[in-house]
C-alpha cells in the first residue's frame, strides 16, 4: 500500500489524493479478476453440513421411549427425549419446553401472531386491538426480527446494543411510563452481528425492570448459543431464573434451533418458556398442527445423544469456522489498521463479523464491492427499515463460503473501504473549499 498507516483524515492533499489513485488502482485489478464470492447470509457450508450427514441414515426406530410410533400425528410439545436435550440446554425443566419445526423463526412469528390475534397470559387485550404496538430493537441486530415486525404492523424503536447487551438506560426509559412498548429483540449470546454477549447484570435487568404494559415480553433468541469459536464457551445468562425470581415468570420466550448444528433447513427448533406461557402457546399451536415432524426428532435424538453430544458436535463446527473468521480479521487488520476509517468485532462465537466503516461510506463500499463480484449484505440492512442513519454499518458473514474464498473476498473489501473513505475525505476537503 502506498502510504504510510497515518489516519486518513490526517494526510495532507496530495499524500490523501496518492493513496486514492493507489486503492484506485488496487480496486481496477480487484475488478480484472472476475470474482463471483458471496459473503451476504449466514448460511453454515457444504463441510458443516457435512458433518450432520449420519442424520441421513437415522432414525434406527420408529418409537421413542415410551414406544410411541414417532411416524404418526400427535405429541404436539415434542419428542419428550428431544425436550428433556432441549430443557438441559436451556436450563429450564422439559414441562417448560416445546420442540416444533425446523425453523426458530417461524416459531418467532407465531408467538407474535398469537399476541396480536388473543393476547398473552398477561394481555389484558389483544395486541391488535391497542392503539399502537411498539418494540425495542436493540441496533444493530437482525434484520429478520425487524422485517417480521414490519410485516405485522408492529413499530420500531432503536437502542444502541453494546458489548454487554443493549443501553439500558434507554430500555428502562421506553418501557416504564409506555405500555404501548410491548417486546425486545435480545440475542443473547454471540448477537447477529455484533457478537455481543448479554451480560448477568444486563439479563437481571431486563427481567426485573418495571414496564408499563403488564405483558412486556423479552424475545430471547438464543439461536447462537453453543457457536463457539473458541475454547472459551461462553454460558448464556439464565432469563427464565432471573424473570422468575423477579416476579415475571411470563416475561421471557427462548428460541433456539439446530439449524446451524445440524442442517439449517431439516434441523430442530425449540421455544422454551414458563409452564403458563408453553400451554397458552400450545393451546394455539394445536388449531394449526396435529403434531411436529417427530421422525425428525426421534433423528436428532439418535445423532446427539445427550446434551453434552450436542455440545461436542459443536467443536466440529468451531474446527471449520474458526480460521475464517481468523481470515477476515487478518485482511481487515492488513488493509485497514492504523487509518482509523474502519472498525470491526471480533466475535468469540456466532455467524457475523460486524465492520463499521467511515460514516457516510457503507453504501458505497456495498455498491463498490458488488461491482467486483463480491456481493455483502446491503448496507442498512441489521437496521429497522433497513435505515442506518450513519451508512456506515456492514454485516460481514463468513461461514459460507471456503477458506480461500474468505480471503480473497475480505482483503477485496479491504480495498473497497479504504477507497470508498479516501473518495469520501477528499470530496469533503473539496466541498469545504
Ligand atoms: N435468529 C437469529 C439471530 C439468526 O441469525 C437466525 C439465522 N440467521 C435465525 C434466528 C433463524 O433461525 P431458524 O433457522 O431456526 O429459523
């Protein structure tokens, strides 16, 4: 690289105006190389996939334990084997768990509807008929969270997520005196995309702090719970605990799934709350499904064993996943330290780097990157309405794709970053002019 690791904003006209024809260039030879890489979702790779494939000669049998033929209707809360692996994860008691399809998220959008359409345990309406619905979105997060809200009408209310957990502060202020402000998005462990852990303290306060509305819910998507990427695996706070002894037993929902321990489209997704909650939870459940796909369970059952067999299948993952995530900070580190136009996490587990770049430039290294043949998630996107008010967030994801393909990908981001700032520094100096 042509100049020196001098903050970009620092350099004089003409040393600014070098290093741009410099990553100009740097960008024409990225484009000359015809790349075709995606690092847009978070999508687990062939090898990770791979490593599930014993599912596909499971089940051995047809029954589970108690000798119920699992290939017929019923059994609406789950394969009672697969809840008791569930409720050990989980730290809850199986009775507190259902295990449902192969998506957390649908399950997600029917606890919203069924908030919307009869109320909660603790409604005293229907969310539908209030007056307005609002959630907390701690920012940046997971897009999806935020466009099924957007799908059903419910408002959007930004928080800063920290690395700790969301500001607090803010939570505190939104939920007390409103009782329109009726849920939160948390991913507690290893958030989408910032890789934040929620802290105890934070956790402890969520559960405990007054609201306004009597059927505040926390979404606890715990779907990034065992994707470690290091030996130090992290252990989720206990929300169930702290709302229950907090007095709010029915405050809390927990998601989680095997999508990306298993298959992501032919895993096993888990809902997890107070015994109230699981039965009003059922109750509906029950008019749209005879019963879950148990074979499925009975498979997933086989393949881990046991909780702890979850956990180890987990190190296979962190095996594959952890030099690419080690790559991405290597490019990023190579092509961008010491210029102060770029900042990223380093997650300890989870699917996302999160790199924020000079603000105002995001949407441009996007277009840029595009351009090259590397497709990132659209800039805005881990915002509610896809608007970040900064352009300066990215959502990096680095599981899908190999090895090689992570470099080559990311030291191309690099260059568009750095072009992108440099491009953006010398406009301003003009326009100051
Ligand atoms: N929650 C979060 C935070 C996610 O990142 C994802 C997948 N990207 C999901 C839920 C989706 O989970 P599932 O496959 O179980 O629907």
């Amino acid at each position: 690289m042509a100049s020196s690791r001098t903050p970009l904003a620092s350099l004089s006209d003409d040393d600014l105006a070098a290093f741009l024809a410099d990553r100009q260039q740097a960008y024409a030879e990225l484009q000359a190389k015809g790349l075709k890489l995606d690092l847009t979702r978070g999508k687990p790779s062939s090898a990770q996939l791979d490593l599930s494939d014993e599912l596909l000669k499971l089940p051995t049998t047809t029954r589970d334990r108690s000798g119920t033929d699992v290939r017929n209707y019923g059994g609406l809360e789950g394969l009672p084997e697969l809840r008791e692996i569930f409720a050990e994860l989980l730290a809850v008691e199986p009775a507190q768990v259902v295990v449902g399809g192969n998506s957390s998220l649908t399950l997600m959008y029917n606890v919203v509807v069924d908030f919307l359409l009869f109320g909660g345990v603790e409604s005293p309406q229907p969310w539908s008929r209030e007056e307005k619905v609002r959630f907390v979105c701690p920012v940046p997060g997971y897009d999806r969270h935020f466009a099924l809200l957007e799908e059903l009408g419910i408002e959007m209310v930004n928080v800063d997520m920290h690395e700790d957990g969301p500001d607090m502060d803010a939570v505190e202020a939104l939920v007390r005196d409103d009782a329109s402000v009726k849920g939160i998005w948390i991913v507690p462990t290893y958030a989408n995309p910032s890789g934040a852990v929620v802290s105890q303290e934070i956790a402890a306060r969520l559960a405990s702090m007054p609201t306004a509305a009597p059927d505040f819910t926390i979404f606890w998507d715990n779907a990034y719970a065992f994707h470690h990427l290091t030996e130090d695996e992290t252990k989720s706070a206990d929300i169930v605990s702290l709302s229950m002894a907090a007095g709010h037993p029915n405050r809390p929902v927990v998601f989680a799934s095997t999508s990306k321990i298993t298959y992501a489209g032919a895993g096993v997704a888990a809902l997890a709350a107070s015994v109230d909650n699981i039965a009003w939870f059922l109750r509906h459940l029950g008019k749209s499904s005879i019963g879950p796909d148990k074979v499925n369970h009975r498979r997933h059952v086989e393949f881990f064993g046991s909780a702890e067999g979850l956990r180890r299948h987990m190190q296979k993952h962190r095996e594959i996943l952890a030099p690419k995530f080690a790559a991405v900070d290597t490019a990023l580190r190579e092509g961008l330290e010491g210029l102060d136009i770029a900042e990223w996490s380093h997650p300890l587990g989870g699917y996302f780097v999160n790199l924020d770049v000079l603000d105002g430039t995001a949407s441009r290294v996007v277009q840029l990157a595009k351009d090259a043949g590397i497709a990132l998630t659209p800039a805005g996107s881990s915002f509610p309405y896809g608007r970040d008010a900064r352009d300066r967030n990215i959502r990096l994801a680095p599981t899908m794709p190999v090895l090689d393909d992570v470099r080559t990908a990311m030291e191309g981001v690099a260059t568009c970053v750095a072009f992108a700032a440099a491009e953006k520094l010398i406009t301003e100096r003009r326009a100051g002019r």
